[in-house]
C-alpha cells in the first residue's frame, strides 16, 4: 500500500488542480443583444458582462421604459422596446441574449434572423412540448444557441470539476443536493401562474449539474408538492431521486419556505468519491439575489485524520457564472472550442429529465400493504 499523500503534498495537488480553473473566454468578444430587462439581467447578465469585458451594444423589453432606464442606468447606448427594432439594430455578428420569461421563448425565438447565435436563459420552454418546439426553430434557423444553466459555470463547481479531473475525488458514486431557504418568488409576477414552478424554474440546475457530472439517470422518482404559506402558487417543495444503478445515490431535497431566520438554511451539492469527498454553498439562494458567498471544500477519503479544507473559489455564481455561459458560446461560435456544454441539443435533454420528474410526481406510491 503507498503511503497516505503528506498534508503538504495533498494542499499542494489541490493548489495545482484549482489554478487551472479558467471560464472560457472567446479571442475576439462579439457585441451583445440583450432582449428582457430587469430581474436577473440586472443582477447577474449585466454585471458578469462588464466583468469579463464583453460589450452591451442594445437592451430590448416588451416594457419599452424598464429597457430604457436599466440602459441609462448601466449607460447601454440603445435601447427599445420590439423585438423588430433590436434586430434592425444588432449588426451580423451579435450575440441575441434572450432572458424572459420560459413561456415567451417560442414567440420571440421566430422573430430573430437566421444563422445568429443566441444565448436562451433557462428553463427551454414550460413543457417537453415547448422544448421540443424550441429545439427544432434552434434547428431549422440554423442557430448557434445554448441554454443559460449558469450553475455549471459556477467558480465553486468548476473548482469541484477541477479536483476530480486531476483525480482527486475517484469515482463518483454519491451526489446530494439540499437547498432549504425561503426564497422570494413574488419577485417573478410570471411565477403566479406557472403551472410548474419549482423544479421547472429552480431545481433544474441541480438536475443540469448532475447531468453533467453522471449522464442522464436510468430513470427517476419524485414528489413535488405545494407550500401552505404559497397555496396560490404551483409546488415549491421537491424531493427527488435519480437512478443510475444499485451502487449510486443521487437525491435533490428542496424546500423554498423555510422561513424560520438564516441560521438552519443551507443550499450545498455534495459529491462522495472513491477517493475523496467535495461540497459547495449555493450563496445566492441564501440571500436571493444579493446573495453569500460562494465556498467549496474537499476532504480526502482514508486519511489517519480526514479533515475538509476549504478549496479558494475565484468568484461567485452571480455574476461570474454569467461569464462562463457567455463567454462558452462566443468560443463555440468561434471555434475556439468544439463543443459546447450547455447547448440547445444537450439542454432538451435536461428538459426531458424536467418532464420525466413532473410525471413522476403524478404517479402513486407504493400503498402500506395493511390487510
Ligand atoms: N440562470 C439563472 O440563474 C437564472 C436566475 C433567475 C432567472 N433566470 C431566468 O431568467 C428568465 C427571466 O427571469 P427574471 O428574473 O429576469 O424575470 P423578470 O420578471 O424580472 O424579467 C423578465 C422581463 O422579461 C420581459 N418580457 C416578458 N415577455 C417579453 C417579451 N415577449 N419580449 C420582451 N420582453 C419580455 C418582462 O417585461 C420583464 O421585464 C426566467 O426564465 C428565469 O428562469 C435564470
């Protein structure tokens, strides 16, 4: 048996892994085209944007007057309010930046030019259906497009990414994810009447993240059901379970009313490998949206003492995560990179995981076998 790695030479392998973590970046940043104006384009897009030096040419919203006083504000030097004047506006190599509401993607999708490339916040549509719409108007236009799952771009899953490609976790044979916070949903008017809510609009990037860490899941359990303090809303407590096999857990346990003070919310993912264990805060649901920071820490697995360190973290999911999806497309569209994480293609898959949740939800339980 080797030896155990001494605490030098394992802070060390951590330092080297972390430091390669970089969001990708295009060689030449192309002018963007922002269409929706307010919640999380002022709170994360915009921010991230003027981080990583990618340039706000337009903002366009429905509501011609937010779209002007959020361009005077983050001085954008146009801004209207139809989606024909910001494509007579945008020149042939603009980015189209959709972030709207899911329901409005297949009225607004049509209207942009052919070819372009476009960045869709998620989720990609209400329902498969919708996906399925999407994915194919993606198709035959011919567009560049990917959908916004920010939460894989997060500096704290990318570090995470980071220890298990140098191996330092091992095979991954348990994921966890638990988010119990009060979150503000009458920010979202739209929410009111979403026929579906909390895994359409929120635990969908846990079960993107997971996607991407394991594939797609054999097949999936879950209830998803109503708050008593939000009767008016659609369900915003979830607990699911996906399956990938007799000798992996993977659960989401979600629970958005939690409203007793901030000293039991908690919002983490957590990874157990062969070889070492990793958990990341999700801040921003802590506090939403000014959010908490960001944290990751790793703890190897048969050490004489294991203990979790804390790994450094080079930002936050809001903005920085905004850079990474921006900036992923732009080298996609580039050919910097040849493929591209979050596209379209790959995010209707995250979307039938969505559907297959949602079905299962309906379905009956096994009953108590009582007679
Ligand atoms: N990736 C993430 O972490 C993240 C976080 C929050 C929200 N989102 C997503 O972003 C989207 C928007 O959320 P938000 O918080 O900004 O909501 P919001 O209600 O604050 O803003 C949506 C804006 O879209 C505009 N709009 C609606 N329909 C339009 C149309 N047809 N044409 C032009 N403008 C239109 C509205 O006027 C509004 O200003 C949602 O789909 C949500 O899921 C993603």
């Amino acid at each position: 048996m080797p030896n155990p790695p001494t605490t030098e030479s394992l802070d060390a392998r951590i330092a080297a892994a972390v430091q390669t973590v970089r969001q990708p970046r295009p060689k030449r940043v192309r002018p963007i085209v922002v269409i929706g104006a307010v919640g999380i384009v002022r709170a994360a897009h915009l921010p991230a944007y003027e981080k990583a030096g990618f340039p706000v040419i337009s903002l366009m919203d429905q509501d011609g007057d937010k779209a002007a006083s959020l361009a005077a504000e983050r001085r954008i030097q146009h801004a209207c309010g139809s989606i024909a004047e910001a494509v007579r506006f945008a020149p042939h190599d603009a980015i189209f930046d959709v972030a709207v509401p899911a329901s409005q993607l297949v009225h607004i999708l049509p209207q942009l030019p052919d070819r372009v490339t476009v960045l869709i916040q998620k989720p990609m549509g209400e329902t498969l259906q919708e996906a399925r719409v999407i994915r194919d108007l993606c198709r035959s236009k011919g567009f560049t497009a990917a959908v916004n799952f920010s939460l894989r771009y997060s500096p704290n899953n990318l570090a995470v990414a980071a220890l298990a490609s140098s191996g330092l976790l091992g095979e991954i044979h348990d994921i966890e994810v638990q988010t119990s916070t009060y979150t503000p949903w009458h920010l979202w008017t739209f929410l009111a009447t979403s026929p579906r809510l909390e895994i359409l609009y929120h635990s969908i990037h846990y079960f993107d993240l997971i996607r991407s860490w394991l594939g797609n899941p054999k097949s999936v359990y879950a209830r998803t059901v109503k708050n008593p303090h939000t009767s008016n809303l659609a369900a915003t407590k979830t607990i699911a379970i996906l399956d990938y096999g007799d000798s992996k857990r993977v659960f989401i346990a979600t629970n958005h009313n939690h409203n007793f003070g901030p000293e039991r919310q908690h919002s983490f993912v957590q990874w157990e490998g062969l070889k070492g264990g990793a958990r990341i805060t999700m801040g921003v649901n802590l506090d939403y949206p000014k959010g908490k920071t960001d944290t990751a820490e790793y703890a190897e697995r048969g050490s004489d003492a294991p203990r979790w360190r804390d790994i450094p973290v080079s930002g936050n999911n809001f903005p920085d995560a905004f850079m990474g999806t921006m900036g992923a497309l732009q080298c996609f569209a580039e050919g910097s990179i040849s493929t591209l994480p979050s596209h379209f293609e790959d995010a209707f898959q995250t979307m039938a995981l969505v559907e297959a949740l949602y079905r299962s939800s309906e379905l009956p339980g096994e009953p108590l076998p009582l007679d």
